[in-house]
C-alpha cells in the first residue's frame, strides 16, 4: 500500500507523543485519511473478524486467531505494511505448534496503546 506524502496524515490519539533522544516523535499514521480509511475497510477489518481472543498488555494488545497458515501469511502482509506507516509500533506474532491458536502482538511507545485502539480499532 502506498504511503501518502502529501496530504494529511490520520490524526493521532491524544497524549501520544515520546520524547526520542530530547525529540517529541508524534504517533501518527503516514497514510493520507483516504488511505486509511481503505485499509480499515480492507485489511484491519478481515483481521478484527478473525480474532478469537484479546489481551490488553501494559503498552498494547494481544490478539488471539485461529491457528492457519492462511492467518499467518495475512498477519504477515498486515506486519509489512503497518510498519511502512506506522513504524513507531513493535510487531509478535507466536503461532502454537499445536495449531491451538496464533497470537499477534503490538505494542509501542506510550500512546502507541490509545493509537490501536482509535486509529486502527482493534
């Protein structure tokens, strides 16, 4: 998906600037709001209707699926993209051997928690 350069970002959540090095780095998307609608559309709402379970952890979530090689390789695609635009966040996906269940993790700086929850509704 391609990162907008030009036009306005997606707003952040409040409070979510981190101080990075005596710098304010503030969470944002750097897809335009047109682009990020389209991947809430697309993408992030195919994943929220395959969660099984969710976790809240101290500076993000843990969602649960159903352990497949098809959810692993979506929730790889989402990784590679979601990085691209929001490079502020840390990624972990822990796939059972079993096949029980397959869990993704994200997590970042403080704000990053709020972000998940408002910008990508999750």
């Amino acid at each position: 998906m391609k990162t907008g350069t030009n036009a306005q970002t997606a707003p952040c959540a409040a409070d979510c600037n981190e101080t990075t090095k005596g710098k304010k780095k503030a969470l944002a998307c750097k897809l335009t709001t047109p682009e990020l609608r389209e991947r809430k559309a697309k993408v992030i709402a195919s994943l929220r209707q395959q969660i099984t379970g969710k976790k809240e952890l101290k500076k993000g979530y843990a969602y649960q699926f159903n352990s497949s090689d098809s959810i692993i390789d979506e929730l790889a695609e989402f990784i590679k993209t979601e990085r691209l635009c929001c490079d502020f966040f840390t990624f972990k996906i822990f796939v059972s051997g079993d096949k029980s269940a397959t869990w993704l993790e994200i997590t970042g700086p403080k704000g990053a928690k709020d972000f998940i929850r408002t910008e990508l509704e999750l």
